[in-house]
C-alpha cells in the first residue's frame, strides 16, 4: 500500500514541481453529512427503498470509524510541471 509521502515522491519523480498535500478535512464532512442525514431521515427514508437509509447512515458511521482511525482519508495533490 502506498504511503502519503509516496505521492509526493511519485509526482517528483514524474517531474512536477511545487508539489504540495493538502488535507481536505473529509472527517468534517462525512460527520456533516451524517448528521444533516439523519436530521432530515424522516423526509429522506420514504424516497428510498425500505432499510436502505439505515444502511447509507450505518456505511456514514463505519467511513467516520475508518476516518478516525487512520484508515481513510481524502488529500488534493497539487504540482505543476516544470
């Protein structure tokens, strides 16, 4: 499994330059969209089949858990070439 830093180098390598990681705060908007989720589950539910909302909020629970842990994230490369 590539490391975080293996992208930067893989873009060096490539000849990018300037290249930068930019963590794009994804735990923030996967708890934002589960809460407003399940605010609004009582008008989202019904335009679904029946268990799937429950599912999708219970894939929002276990994607946080992964977040949280370290096993997830979502990060924007940026480079320019040379």
């Amino acid at each position: 499994m590539a490391t975080r830093g293996d992208h930067l180098s893989m873009l060096r390598n490539a000849g990018y330059v300037d290249a930068i990681e930019i963590d794009v705060a994804f735990l923030d908007t996967a708890r934002a969209w589960s809460q407003e989720s399940a605010r609004l589950g009582a008008v989202l539910a019904p335009l679904e089949p029946p268990g799937a909302f429950e599912e999708r909020q219970a894939e929002r629970k276990r994607m946080i858990a992964a977040i949280e842990d370290g096993l997830l994230l979502r990060t924007l490369y940026s480079a320019r070439r040379r």
